[in-house]
C-alpha cells in the first residue's frame, strides 16, 4: 500500500487530468460550428492519430519499460510455492 501523501497527490494528478480533457473537449467542441464536418471529425482522427503514433514510439523505444518496469510482484512468488 502506497503512504498517505503519494495517494494524495495521486487523487490530484487524478482530477488535473479530468479538468485537462475537459478544457480540450470543450475547446474542440467551441469549433463545431467553424469548422465543416470534414475537417471537424479529421482534426479528431488526426488527434487520435497522433496520441497512437506517440504511444507506439514510446512502446517501441523501450522507454515505457524504463519508466513503469514490470514487477511480477509476491503474487509469483506464491504460484511458485504452490500456495
């Protein structure tokens, strides 16, 4: 279990990204009218896009592994005992 003030500052980072996609959700819904449906829903896909290519690179250059490594944790500690 993580202390008190790392789940704390987690419910933060938690509610800073909500506002966060809130404030760009409500920014790309104010272009609805200016924009012609094509390129309303094209800058939506080419967001989308873009976040997938980001997310590829990471997976790809390994940093993803740097940063969060996976720790099969005591759960394989106690299949291998056989418990």
């Amino acid at each position: 279990m993580a202390p008190k003030p790392v789940n704390a500052m987690m419910v933060g980072v938690y509610y800073l990204s909500i506002f966060a996609g809130s404030l760009i959700s409500g920014r790309l819904g104010g272009l609805y009218e200016s924009l012609s449906p094509t390129a309303f829903w094209g800058l939506h896909a080419a967001i989308v896009a873009g976040a997938g290519v980001i997310f590829a690179g990471l997976a790809l250059s390994g940093l993803a592994e740097r940063v969060a490594p996976e720790d099969d944790g005591p759960a394989l500690d106690l299949q291998a005992r056989g418990v």
